[in-house]
C-alpha cells in the first residue's frame, strides 16, 4: 500500500525517534508540525488507581451519529453488564451493551426518532448473570457485533459506524499519546499486553489489508508481519487524530473505506475472545485548570461524570480542553475528563458564548491555516461549512475529517461558528446522498 512523500526512513534518519532502543522495529515515523501544539500543564502523574464507584452511566446518542434504537428493554428493567439494551433498527445485527449492572433509569429519544441516552442506575444485583462462552476468532465479526462492540468502529470517510457486512480497506489503531494530560497508551497496556495482541488478530479477521497500529515513538507495542504494521506519530496534537493517521497511511474515499478503533477497545476484544466477557472498561485522566488532584482512574464506558470527580467543583468537558463537549457522562470515544474553572471557558467555547447571537465575519488568519494537518485549505472549508455547502465542502476534502478535527479551527475563527456541528450536518448530509 503506497505511503505519501512525508514518510520518513528511519534507517536514513534515524535521529527523529531520539535514542532509538536495540532491535526497535519501528521503520517509519510522521511528525506532525501543523495543528495545535500540546502544553505539560496540568498534566496527571501516569500512576493507574481504581475508580469511585460510578452510580450511573450512559450510552449517548452523540457518540453514535445516525443511529436509531430498537429498544430490547423498558424503563425499570434489571440489567447486567453486556446486556444487549437496543439493537440499530437499519442494521439489527448491530446491539449496544449495558455498561454496568442495574436499573434502567431512562430511555431518551433525540430527533426522527434517533437516540438520545439510555442512563443505567447502578444496582448491587447483577440479574441473569450466566458464565460466559469463549468465542472462536473464525465468528470474530458475529461476536464483535452480538456483544455490544461493533460501536468502537468509526470509518473514514462520514465518521460513523461501519455496516455489519462492509470490509475495510485497512483498520488503523490509535495509540499515540499526543498530549501529556491524556492517559499514556504504554502505562494501560502495562499488564494488558495479551489481550491487545489477541484483538490485533481479531482485527485481521475483519479486513485483506494492513491494521496499523500508531504509536508515540519507542519500543513497538506490536509485533510487525504482513498483516500488522507498528507506525510512529509525534510533534502537535494533531498527531493523535485518527484522521491524520489515516491520511498519512491510507488514505480514505467513499470507495475506500478506513476503519479506526482506540486502542482500549482493542484491550477489550481481545479480553472479550480471551475469557468471553463483555469488559466495558476505560482507564481516563482527570486533569485541568480546576483539577484539585490530576490522576488516572480506571473506570467503565459512560460513566457519569460527577461519581468520578467527587470533591471537585470546576466544569466538566468530557474530553480535551480544544475538542471536549459539556455533558454529564463520559462520550464513548474519550479517555479526558477536563475540569475548567466556573465561568472560564477554553477559547473556543469564549467564542461561541460571545458571539452566539451577533455573527461576526470569519477572518483569515495564520492561526486558522495552520489549524488543520491535513492539507486542506481551512478557510473555504470553513465558509462551505457555514452556508451548508456539502458539495463545496466535499470538494475541499471534508470526508477526511470528523468532529474532532475541526475543533481548532473553532478555537481560532472569529466568526463564533460551532464547526464541528456543522461538519456533522454537511457529513451526514453526503452520507444520505451516497446512499
């Protein structure tokens, strides 16, 4: 599979990774300059502690664009982990699993009927529970699909939820830790190293081409062959977006598809083929300007914010300080948990609070050219996005990219506008029409 020009040869340039160890298999390595640079403030010591117990937890419609719920179970249903709670109405193979054990407390609906949140109470009784039945790798795509995991897939391009039958063209696993207030990836997988591994040979399952995996520069947290390839990601922020892994490797396009998947969720498919366990656990930072104590906490998915940051009192994003959105549970594909001081907000939040009801004109600056690390220009991309121009948009390259990655243009642009909603509408808009 052909990379673009900026791959670098280690074997000619070898110095970008540092003092690279004996034996490192580590043969290519992208560094990133443009996008936002990353700060050691507020960064959490790497030392791992179990959570407080989470009372409740969510599984949100935000985190599942598009989708809408055939419910398997009512308002006050008993519950235990890795029950199927709904399944898609388009695709029914596809189920969504509780991720505690307890009370179903609510069953929301957003608009045309897609979903909302379904919030489970935790309860001490664990109903039904029977001993779990180890899958076979040769079912990995029915079992990733019957337990509840087939959500953890996000594609490029449109950044929704593969169909249960597509094949990808490559699978790219992200790894890097790009900002020091996020959990290290080489910290989580200390004592989770067989489950990884097991879920790389999963995701072999699912696709004929190559499963990336991207790291920070340093030892492979894989081992190479033909199917697995360990790629190294450093400089900005941008460096740890699935979108500019991909462009750099693989590149995606509505005839070419690109899965990608967080390397917890790895650690959990693996741990799923392993023992036959549904283990919906995320270790997240704590961290921010209001944090009285920046830590780690292993945790499960959705967990309601407030049983995790009990004692403090700043304003919860669920994750970073650019791309974090307010909410009361952890968003599925996030491992920061920011703590904002009251009444302070990031700039881009400053913005869009000031601006909300008086438009201001969108200047282009420096700030905002450099924003993107994909080769798109920010500016008419921008301007597409605010009139809803899904055909200008799509030209400009805007199937590369997804929420996330338009969170710093946001940030620097003048005009207050909220991107990556707006990106959203445009990309669900041209997901309709290639239907």
């Amino acid at each position: 599979m052909p990379l673009k020009s900026y791959e670098t040869d280690l074997s000619a340039r070898s110095w970008l990774l540092g003092a690279p160890q004996e034996g490192l298999a580590l043969v290519r390595h992208f560094r990133i300059r443009k996008g936002e640079w990353p700060s050691s403030r507020d960064a959490p010591p790497q030392t791992l502690s179990n959570a407080p117990l989470v009372r409740s937890a969510a599984v949100l419609g935000t985190d599942l664009p598009g989708l809408r719920p055939r419910f398997e179970v009512e308002e006050g249903d008993l519950v235990a982990v890795g029950q199927v709670l709904f399944r898609d109405r388009k695709y029914p193979e596809v189920a969504a699993a509780s991720p505690i054990a307890g009370r179903v407390a609510s069953l929301d609906f957003g608009p045309r009927r897609t979903l909302s949140a379904c919030i489970i109470e935790a309860e001490d009784t664990d109903p039904g529970a029977t001993p779990p039945n180890k899958p076979d790798l040769g079912t990995a795509r029915q079992t990733l699909l019957a337990k509840g995991v087939w959500p953890a897939f996000r594609t490029r391009p449109f950044g929704r939820m593969p169909a249960p039958s597509a094949s990808p063209a490559a699978i790219v696993v992200n790894a890097v830790h790009a900002v020091p207030q996020a959990p290290n990836p080489v910290v989580v997988l200390a004592d989770r190293q067989d489950a990884f591994r097991l879920g790389l040979q999963c995701l072999r399952r699912l696709t004929e081409g190559t499963v990336f995996v991207c790291q920070s520069p340093g030892p492979p947290l894989a081992a190479d062959d033909t199917r697995t390839t360990c790629v190294a990601f450093s400089g900005s922020r941008a460096s740890g977006l699935a979108s500019t892994q991909i462009d750099r490797l693989c590149p995606a396009s509505p005839q070419r598809e690109v899965w990608t998947v967080g390397y917890q969720d790895v650690i959990a498919i693996g741990h799923l083929f392993a023992t036959g366990e549904y283990r919906p656990d995320r270790v997240v930072a704590i961290s921010g300007p209001a944090a009285k104590r920046p830590r780690l906490l292993r945790t499960c998915l959705g967990a309601r914010i407030a049983d995790l940051c009990v004692g403090e009192t700043g304003e919860a994003l669920s994750g970073d300080r650019i791309s974090g959105r307010r909410a009361a549970f952890l968003g599925r594909f996030d491992d920061q948990i920011t703590l904002l001081s009251r009444g302070r907000r990031t700039s881009r939040f400053a913005s869009a609070d000031r601006f909300s009801h008086h438009p201001r004109p969108l200047v282009p600056t420096r700030q905002l050219e450099r924003a993107l690390a994909i080769d798109i220009p920010a500016v008419p991309l921008l301007r597409a996005l605010a009139v809803g121009d899904s055909e200008a948009a799509s030209q400009l390259g805007c199937l590369s990219l997804v929420e996330e990655d338009v969170a710093a243009l946001a940030r620097h642009c003048t005009s207050g506008a909220d991107y990556p909603r707006l990106l959203r509408r445009v990309l669900d808009e041209l997901m309709e029409d290639a239907a």
